[in-house]
C-alpha cells in the first residue's frame, strides 16, 4: 500500500497535528487547508493556529471508503464550523450516529490517521469528536 | 520557592468492555473473575487510538488547566510499555502537537508502569535546578494482557500527564523517596505480543514489598504517620492490592477510596496511579496531603508527598473533563469490536 511520503508528511505536521492555518495579512482571510497565495492575491501570510472546538455543520456516514480506511467502516465524516468561524471537514470520532445531529459541539482529537503497512510511518492528524452525546 | 504540580489531565478513552463479556469468550465464571480482581470493566482504546494519541489528549488538558503558554515547557517526558514504535519517540511527536519550543528535554523512559512517575521526578529536578520553568511528564498506555489470560481482565488504556513548576503550583511537593530492586515479577521480551508474569510472585515480592518499601520508607525518612494524609493512592493492577497495601500501611479505607478508578477502567498501567491522583486532584482542598506511590515491575516505587494549595481551586474551575467525567462518559463494545478496536484482529499489511 502505497501512502504519502514522508516528507510530505513532515512538511504538513502542523496542520495536521495542531490545525496551524494561514493568514493573509493584507485582507485577513484565513485559509484552511494552508495556501501559498491568497484570493487577494497577496503572498503575505502567517501561521494561524485555529481553535480547538467548533459545532457540526452537516455530516455523512459513509460505507464505502478509500483503501487506507477499509478496516474502519463506516467512517463519519462531518463539516465542522470552529469557534472563529473557518469551516474545516474531518473525520467523526466516538460518535453513536444516531445522536449525532446538526449543530454538536465538536473538539479536536488528536488521532491516527494511517499507517504505512506494519513497518513504516503512523501519521497522525486533526479528527473531530462530539462533546456531551 | 514551592516547586510541585502545576496542572494535570486525563484522558480515559470513551470505550468499555465488561469483565462478564470477556469471561464469556473465555469460559470463567464472571462473578468469580470480579471477585477476585474487583475490575467490573476496562477502558478500550479506539480503533486509531494508541499510546501518543492518549498521551497528546492528556497533555493538552494539562496545558489548558494550567493556561499556561506551551512554548515555557522546557522538559517532556512519556512512560509507557506501550509504544507504537520501538525507536521513536511518543515525546517528540508531543513537542510538535502541543506546539512547545523545539528547545526542549525530551524521552521516553521505560520500567514497566513506574516510567511515568519517574519523568515525574526527573522533570521536578530540572525545575528544582533552575534549567527549565515547567516540566512535564505523561504516563500512557494501551497496555498488552494475551487474549484468555487474566492480565486480560485489567489491562487497559488511558494516560494521565502531569506539569511540574514553581509558578502557580496547585500541589507543592513536600518529599519523595524511591524503593527498587530487580524482581522479576512481570516482563515482556523484545518482540513479544504480550507481557508474562509470575503469577503469585507478583504481589508479596514485587507489588507490595515496593510499595510497602517506598511508603514505609518516605513515612519513617521525613517523619510523616498515616493519620497526615487526607488521600493515599497507589498503583492499582486489581481493585484488591491497594486496599490491601493501605490496610498493612494501617491506612483507613476513606482515605484510598476516592482514587480508586481500577474498578470502572481497569489498569492503565503508566496512568494507573497517575489517574488516582487525578482524580483526588479534582476534588481536593487546600492543605490536603496526599500520599502518591506508583509501582513498576521489575521493580520498583516511588513515593511522593505533595500538599495541596489554595490554587488547586482555580484548576478545579477551568472546564477540563475530570475523572469522574470520564469515568461516566462511556459507549460499551463486545469481545468482537473489543478486538478489532485493540488491532488484535491479523490482517494484511
């Protein structure tokens, strides 16, 4: 099974471990998954590390997945409004679907995401786990 | 200057398997299995749960408890049996999801579940020697008991850490004394699934001589009776051997009652005395003392004196999930989910 590198990895464990986003400092957008280059087109941006709980916009429970996540079916996979407003999609977690609704309280978890076989890299990143359900 | 705990927090994954479910499978008498080890159920990690997940949950309710800015913590250290790699560290990849400064003491230390307790005691001499302005220490586990063996019955997962300073102290420690020797109650080899034991040779030998030795020998060095202690917390394999430990310390029950959590999740073995002392911590007033002794096969004790202070109050109040939270907030599986969720199930690479 073939995975993302591993530097590509190591380049993104930031936003994968800690939801570090980037800032445009000429017109304040914020940009989640990280950019080079803002809409605006300036490329003046800063690190941004967003907040660490949010409420469910919307999510899906899904039975048919990628290869890296057959093992774990079904896999829900929510959009997730955090507390500053950027909207961010992730992986649910500890979640009995059943309660799960519009509007939870969310917070960020910090999980495997996949493993390169049994020999190679863990890599780990952001999911999102419903609080108080 | 006070030097002593600063913040703490738990983390119990959200899953359990009841001690009846897993005498099922294996065909032992359930009342007779919660009797004996008075475990009514475990906790269970999640299918991409293990020993860093659990120990980065742990160390950011410790940092928020604290509210403390990340980057002052000059030292991390995680105890654990249960590494998802044998060479490389679960304390690196903690300096880099809790966002610390990359100028940082970091290992992982390793003597069954005492580790935790003595990056304890190591990152309390880095603060009390002026190096760093906080330390912290994780214990966690996602620990190993071989599938229809007792161990299966306790072994669990959860982690507790721990940050050590002289600012803002909610438990200053007053004393620590260590006991080890090597004793070989409980080992598992390089590349070996699960730990074996010594059966019967792990409590009188190993468990309570340690134990016993580092209380006995902490009370007698710095002059402290049992009657000082508000709560006493030791390590907790089975509901029996603490109770046991405390009855030969002439320890009354209502001072080990409130830490105990090994009834509702088992042995967490680096948390499993941490997370006692979590849960005291949540509840505690200040000028409480409280006696602390972790236990490691191997082995060995540590024990610690700490005396609660008046901002022990203030961390109780900042929202973190406490123990008794989590002891509380729980979805149960079968043996089958139980095995899948604990990666025992083989499968292709």
């Amino acid at each position: 099974m073939k995975h993302e590198s591993v530097p590509i990895y190591w380049r993104n464990i930031p936003q994968y471990y800690r939801l570090v986003a980037k800032r445009c400092k000429k017109c304040g957008a914020v940009h989640f998954p990280p950019v080079v280059r803002c809409r605006c087109g300036s490329k003046e941006l800063e690190d941004l590390e967003l907040p660490k709980e949010g409420k469910l916009v919307e999510f899906t429970v899904l039975h048919q997945v990628g290869t890296d996540f057959l093992k774990q079916k079904p896999l829900v996979v929510g959009l997730v409004e955090l507390s500053n407003g950027v909207r961010v999609v992730g992986q649910i977690v500890d979640a009995q679907v059943e309660k799960l609704a519009p509007g939870a309280k969310v917070e960020v978890v910090f999980r495997r995401v996949v493993a390169d076989g049994k020999h190679g890299l863990v890599m780990y990143g952001y999911k999102f786990r419903p609080v108080g359900l | 200057m006070k030097v002593g705990i600063v913040s703490w927090g738990a983390y119990i994954p959200k899953y359990r398997i009841r001690t009846e479910e897993v005498a099922r499978i294996w065909g032992d008498d359930p009342l007779r299995i919660v009797d004996v080890y008075l475990v009514d159920e475990k906790s269970v990690e999640g299918i991409d749960e293990d020993a860093v997940t659990i120990a980065v949950e742990a160390a950011r309710r410790a940092i928020r408890r604290a509210g403390i800015d990340p980057k002052k913590i000059g030292a991390v250290y995680a105890g654990t049996e249960s590494k998802p790699y044998a060479v490389k560290p679960i304390s690196s990849i903690l300096v880099d999801a809790l966002g610390l400064s990359n100028n940082v003491f970091a290992v992982d230390m390793e003597f069954a579940c005492k580790a935790g307790s003595e990056g304890l005691v190591a990152a309390i001499g880095l603060v009390k020697a002026g190096q760093v302005e906080y330390g912290m220490t994780v214990g966690t586990d996602t620990s190993q008991g071989e599938p229809g063996e007792h161990l299966e019955y306790s072994a669990s997962s959860g982690g507790v850490a721990l940050i050590v300073g002289r600012d803002g102290v909610a438990a200053e420690l007053e004393a620590v004394y260590s006991y080890v020797s090597d004793t070989p109650d409980f080992w598992r080899r390089e590349g070996s699934p699960y730990p074996m034991h010594g059966e019967g040779f792990t409590g009188e030998p190993a468990y309570f001589r340690h134990i016993i030795g580092a209380a006995k020998g902490l009370m007698e060095k710095y002059g402290y009776k049992p009657s000082d202690f508000a709560y006493v917390v030791f390590h907790q394999p089975n509901g029996r051997f603490p109770v046991r430990a405390a009855s030969m310390l002439n320890i009354p029950m209502e001072k080990i009652k409130p830490g105990i959590v090994v009834t509702h999740i088992g042995n967490t073995y680096n948390a499993s005395a941490l997370m006692g002392f979590a849960k005291v911590l949540d509840v505690a007033k200040p000028g409480d003392k409280i006696l602390l002794v972790p236990f490691g096969s191997g082995a060995g004790s540590n024990a610690f004196v700490f005396t609660v202070t008046d901002v022990v109050q203030e961390r109780q109040k900042t929202g973190v999930p406490t123990v008794e939270d989590m002891l509380r907030d729980k979805i149960y599986v079968d043996y089958a989910q139980y095995l899948k969720m604990r990666k025992m199930i083989k499968l292709f690479d």
